[in-house]
C-alpha cells in the first residue's frame, strides 16, 4: 500500500516545493493538490464536509502550477490532482495542461477527478448543476481521444469538435490514469464506467462495505475490480486502521494536511514516515 499526502496549497502554507522535497525523503509515493478557483459569497450547497466551509478553500492556488513545482524539485514522487474540476475546464486546454505536466514530470502524474459539489461555483463557469456528471464524462471522453489520437475529434452533446492536431501527447499509455473521486454508489459508477481507479473519502462510510459493493458493482457493470485500485482520501494517524486498509486491499491512503509551514507539517510527516517503515 502506498502513502500520499494532499495540501491545499495557499500563498500562506508550505511551498510545493518543499512539501514535496519532505515526503519524497520521508518514503511518501504521491503528492495530491485540490482545486477551487473560487468560492462564491452566495451558497446554494451546503460544504460536504459538514460546517462552515474553511478558509483554505478559498486561498487555495491552481493544482496545476502547485505539481509543476512539485515535479522540479522531485524525481520519484507521484503528482495528484485532488481533485481537478473538470467541469469548470476546457476539455481542450485541460487535456495539454494534463499532457503537459506528464511530459515535464516524466510520466508521474496521477488525474484524480470529480464532478464538483459546489452548485454556485460551477455556475459562474457556466456549468449547469443538474447536467454536470454527464458534461464531465464527455470531457474525459473527448480528452481520452486527443491523449490517443493524432488528429482526434468528438462529437457530444456538451462536447463538439471536428477533427484537430494537437500535442503534447502523455508519456504514460495511453494517458495519466484516471482516477474518480466520491462517494457510492454515483461516483464509484463513475470510476468503473471511465476511469481507472476510485477515491472514496474515508469516514463517510464504512470502508468494508463501500469496498465489497464497488468491486461487485464492477463485476456486475464488466470491470475487473483489479483494474481499479483504491485510493483512500482523508487516512487517519492509525496504524491498526491502516493495516485494515491495506488487508481490504485499498491501494493507496492520502493524509489530509493542514495549509501550514514547516514548522508544522514537518513533525506529523515524521510520525507519518514512522507509519510507512510499520508497515
């Protein structure tokens, strides 16, 4: 089971570069950067998290430029969006930022994406709320063609392009692995319908349970469950609960981080790594 760590990253917490330099010391696999371009003062739904919605959300800077800086001042650390709101990107642009940070990372980029929860937010994009799941699959669709194709085209309902050339292409094959983020059963049938991996949030529900369903539901939509690692966002400081995890064959946890500096970050990455050597 690998171990990653996700920050929102604001011009008040540690720098990418350095967070980035500790967990690779410390025997982390991935780094992971949510995104919020903003947050609208009116709230039409409610935070997920439950509460009032905490400052970093709307501090927090692009993922995009947060991984770049990660990926110069690494050489084997993962990169994560988590998650990419592709519902609030240009399928076109976002597949050569995508195709972009692959190249100039060598291959170490991971595509963690969600539909968005944020109703007002997305509607200043110009995104509908009610249609958003399947503006984003179309999106996905259409970035997987120009990923894969050299003069590549895509015709949807949301989604319309006649045919393009376009570069750069990923280094990984055929792209980044997607991996779709939320809660069962909606998003986990999001994963297994175009993704290649699922991001469950840890103590929403019971990870037995949402496990054993989602790789039945894979079975049962024609997806071999192996194919579609887990990733384990929000992991507590628990080694007995980290080791349920890894004997359920959850692939990879992510520890949520404060947006603080070093002075901060440092000693709960040491006890982290202590976690990693355990186990």
């Amino acid at each position: 089971m690998d171990f990653g760590a996700s920050m929102f990253f604001t011009d008040y917490s540690m720098t990418p570069a350095a967070l980035a330099r500790a967990l690779e010391e410390r025997g982390f696999e991935s780094v992971w950067a949510p995104e919020h371009s903003h947050i609208p003062l009116s709230r039409k739904s409610p935070w997920p998290g439950g509460g009032e919605l905490p400052k970093r959300y709307y501090d927090c800077m692009d993922p995009f430029v947060s991984l770049t800086a990660a990926a110069a001042a690494t050489q084997r650390l993962r990169l994560g969006t988590g998650v990419c709101l592709v519902n609030q990107r240009d399928p076109i642009q976002l597949a050569k930022l995508v195709a972009s940070i692959d190249q100039v990372s060598g291959g170490r980029f991971l595509f963690g994406i969600g539909i968005g929860w944020n109703q007002d937010e997305m509607e200043n994009h110009g995104t509908v709320f009610e249609t958003r799941a399947k503006l984003v699959r179309e999106r996905v669709e259409a970035m997987k063609e120009i990923w894969t194709k050299s003069k590549p085209e895509y015709h949807g309902e949301f989604v319309n392009f006649d045919p393009m050339m376009t570069w750069p292409k990923p280094v990984q094959k055929p792209y980044p692995p997607i991996i779709v983020g939320g809660g069962f059963p909606q998003a986990a049938r999001r994963a297994i319908r175009y993704g290649n991996g699922w991001i469950p949030i840890t103590g929403r529900a019971p990870m037995e349970n949402a496990l054993a369903k989602f790789r039945e539901l894979a079975k049962e939509m024609g997806r071999d469950p192996a194919e579609l690692p887990i990733t384990a966002f929000g992991a507590a400081e628990d080694a007995d609960l980290l080791k349920r995890y890894r004997d359920l064959g959850v692939s990879r946890v992510v520890v949520s981080l404060d947006s603080e500096k070093e002075d901060a970050i440092l000693p709960v990455l040491d006890r982290w790594a202590a976690l990693i050597r355990g186990m």
